[in-house]
C-alpha cells in the first residue's frame, strides 16, 4: 500500500491503540498527532491546552498534521479534534484513506473514565455533555472513507476490532 491510513475519531475511541496494532500488521509507519505535539512541546497535549491555550495547540496540532502527511505508507492516529479543524481536514483527506472509529457516547465515557490521559476538555463533563460534544464532531467524521463500530463485538476485543479495521482498509482500497 502507497497511501497513508488516518485514523479519526473521538476521544477514547481507541485511535492510538488501534493505531499501533493495525500498523504492525500491515507493515506500516505509526505516527500519532498527539504524541508528535507532545515530543516537539515538551509536555502533553493537556498541559499545551492549559498552559499555551487552544489557539496555541491549533497551531501545533496544524504543524503536527503537516510534517506527519509528508510521510507515505502511514498510519496516522489523529486527536479527537483534529478534523474540525479546516486546514487539518483538507490536510487529512487529501493524504490518505480516513478511517472512521466510531463508538457509542457510553463506551467513550466509559474509555475516557478510565483512561491515564486526562482530557482537560472533557474535565467533569456528563455523559449528557459529551453526547453533545460528539454530535458537532461526528459531523467532520462521517465524511470518512469507512467507518468502524469498534463497539460492534459484545466484549469489546481489541484483536477484532484490530481484524476488522485491517479487513475494511483491504476492502476499500481493491475498490478504489
């Protein structure tokens, strides 16, 4: 494969772990725009947030984009945010197969409540709240190349979810 792999989603959809497996699989570079600000900032995306405000990480998670999308045969896991940018968007489609994770607004819940990587967006937010936020979001995601439930299997395995997305990539790209 020629073309690069993004992954998008919201928060706690599981794009880096997902992301990581899928790239191994299919013998591909891994990059996470996350981890890229994280490295270039020196702290992690939530200390950005706070201390540098979100017009600063815009620019960051722009600068990540970029640099990342100049690589080919990728595997790219965004933010959860990241394709509501404009420019990021155009960036991404134009770069590759997009890769919908989809999940339901409880899992995401569930995921982000569990989760070691606080989200200072989502910070006491309910559940109600975040059902919200993933609406205006979901709107940027479903003009994706190929969607995935990863809550389709009753438990929840990561290998199937993991089978599954590198079966659809297959699929998608013998299509087009």
């Amino acid at each position: 494969m020629n073309r690069n792999i993004i992954l998008v989603g919201f928060m706690g959809t599981g794009k880096t772990t997902i992301g990581r497996r899928v790239s191994g699989k299919l013998n591909m570079d891994f990059y996470d725009t996350d981890e890229y600000i994280k490295r270039c900032e020196g702290m992690s995306v939530a200390d950005v947030l706070t201390r540098k405000g979100a017009k600063y990480f815009e620019g960051a998670q722009r600068f990540a984009v970029q640099n990342i999308c100049e690589n080919k045969n990728a595997l790219i896991a965004t933010g959860g945010s990241t394709l509501h940018d404009e420019k990021c968007r155009k960036m991404l489609f134009e770069n590759g197969i997009t890769v919908w994770l989809r999940a339901k607004p409880e899992t995401i819940y569930e995921n982000l409540s569990n989760s070691r990587n606080k989200r200072v967006e989502l910070t006491g937010k309910s559940l109600e709240e975040i059902i919200e936020i993933i609406k205006v979001y979901s709107e940027d995601y479903q003009k994706s190349d190929v969607i995935i439930d990863v809550d389709d299997n009753t438990n929840r395995d990561i290998d199937a979810v993991v089978d599954k997305v590198v079966a659809e990539i297959k699929a998608y790209t013998k299509e087009n």
